[in-house]
C-alpha cells in the first residue's frame, strides 16, 4: 500500500500532462474529482470545482513531484 500525501489542485484540461510527467519519473499518484464525487451523491452545486483534480502522490517522492509539476499546481 501507498502512502500518499496531498500535493494540489490541477486543471482537468492538464491532466494528460500531469499524468505523463509523473508516469516518466516513476512517480504514483492519484486523481479526484471532488465535483463528479459530489454529483454522484447528489449534493454538488453546479459549476463548483467542475473543471479541477486534486493530486495525491506517493509520500517518499513529493518533494520531486513539487518541482516537476510547479507550473501544473494551484
């Protein structure tokens, strides 16, 4: 199992990258979409936090996250 730790927001429209970038520095992570989460529960107000990704990334690697996606985070 990862630990993982939270590292920011992203632009859904920077996901491909995002994705790219951590995949070729064997770096783990993890997506959500606290809008789509919402929505599916039923309770989401329209047009909120429809367009972001929060990022989680394994603990041991952060730090090196944090300075690869610098111009991806919010």
């Amino acid at each position: 199992m990862i630990n993982l730790s939270y590292l920011g927001i992203i632009s859904t429209f920077d996901v491909i990258s995002v994705k790219e970038i951590l995949q070729k520095n064997k770096i783990k992570f993890f997506l959500k979409n606290l809008f789509d989460t919402s929505v599916s529960a039923g309770w989401a107000n329209p047009g909120s936090e429809s367009f972001q990704e929060h990022l989680y990334v394994d603990k041991k690697k952060t730090a090196a996250a944090k300075k690869l996606l610098a111009n991806y985070l919010k």
